[in-house]
C-alpha cells in the first residue's frame, strides 16, 4: 500500500473517532425554571415555556461539549398575568426589544463523577456576562422507542442586576419589594440525533 493511501486512512480512522454527537432539547421534559424573593421574605417561582437548545460533543464524557441555549423572554410565566406583564415591560426585560435570553457555553469541566462546571456567555437585555454553573449529570438511558436520551440539573444563582434589570421598589419596613438574586432551577433532557 502506498504511503500517501495509508495516511489517507489514517485521517479516516481519526475522523470516525473524533465525529461529534449531536443532540437536541426534548422540550416536552425539560424546564427552565427561576425563583425570586419577594418582599424580602416569600420567594416567587417563574420559567419560560418557549426554548431551544442543543449540545455538540466529542463523547459521553461531555467536557468541552459545545453548549447553547435561546429562550424567548414572552414566554415567561410566573402565574400572575399582572406580573408578567410588567417583566415584559422597560421596567425589567423590554421584550420589544430584547426578545431572547441566550447563553453559549464557553467550558464544561468534570468537578467529580456526575458533577460539572458549566461556563458560558449568557446574555440578556442587551448585557452579556459569563456565568459559572453548577450542572449534575444525571446520565444516559435509551426510551422505550430507542432514542439515547441525556439529562443535566442546573442550580444556580445570579445577581438580575449585572444584566441591567434594575428596577424595585423601598418597602416601608426596609428592604426592597423584589430580591436581586435569582435561583436558576433548570432540567434538561435531550435525544440524539
């Protein structure tokens, strides 16, 4: 064999291994979920019903997976019409002008067995910062149609006003009538493609 046909082997070979899985968010068993305090002593849950994701990876490992995200702000729902409105307004996320909440991963490191560090640019409102994620790899398991599924758990917390969404109120007692720190409850199912 030539050695010219054998290096193009190779490179065959190599390519095969290293082909990254796609896989994409099963919608119907995932949620991006959110909690909020408010008044300084109740705490108010939210997700949004409108999102997509997707994951490229090199193995089942999953570090350095390529990780995105895209959630439509008018989507948001925290059970009170009144409420959602007014998060829809200037006053928090202006959905005229700010539609989507994305975030693109930037590392995925293993910490410990099914535990991960999740980095990456989440932007919002016009801002975007990099954020550290706590991520539980809960595994693989086919269904009972033959789809290879994976599952994340995301619990973390960033401060609404590193993204400009500014707006409270004094309470008379003290304090303010909505906390700045927002709890990310998030679970994420995906199929490979």
């Amino acid at each position: 064999m030539p050695i010219g046909s054998f290096n193009l082997l190779q490179k065959q070979q190599i390519k095969k291994l290293m082909a990254t899985t796609k896989w994409a968010i099963d919608p119907t068993h995932s949620e991006i979920g959110f909690k909020v305090k408010h008044m300084m002593f109740t705490t108010i849950s939210g997700k949004f019903s409108k999102f997509d994701a997707s994951i490229e990876s090199e193995d089942n490992n999953f570090e350095n997976a390529k990780i995105e995200f895209t959630g439509a702000i008018d989507s948001i729902s925290t059970g009170n019409a009144d409420r959602d409105t007014h998060l829809l307004s200037p006053d928090f996320f202006d959905a005229p002008q700010f539609p989507e909440i994305k975030f693109k991963a930037t590392s995925f490191t293993k910490i410990n067995e099914g535990e991960y560090e999740l980095v990456g640019d989440l932007s919002m409102h016009g801002v975007t910062k990099s954020v550290k994620l706590a991520t539980e790899f809960s595994g693989l398991m086919s269904d009972p149609w033959g789809n290879t599924k994976l599952a994340f758990s995301i619990e973390s917390k960033i401060n609404r006003k590193d993204w400009g969404l500014n707006w409270n109120s004094a309470l008379e007692t003290g304090g303010v009538l909505v906390g700045e720190e927002v709890r990310l409850n998030i679970e994420l199912q995906f199929v490979k493609l």
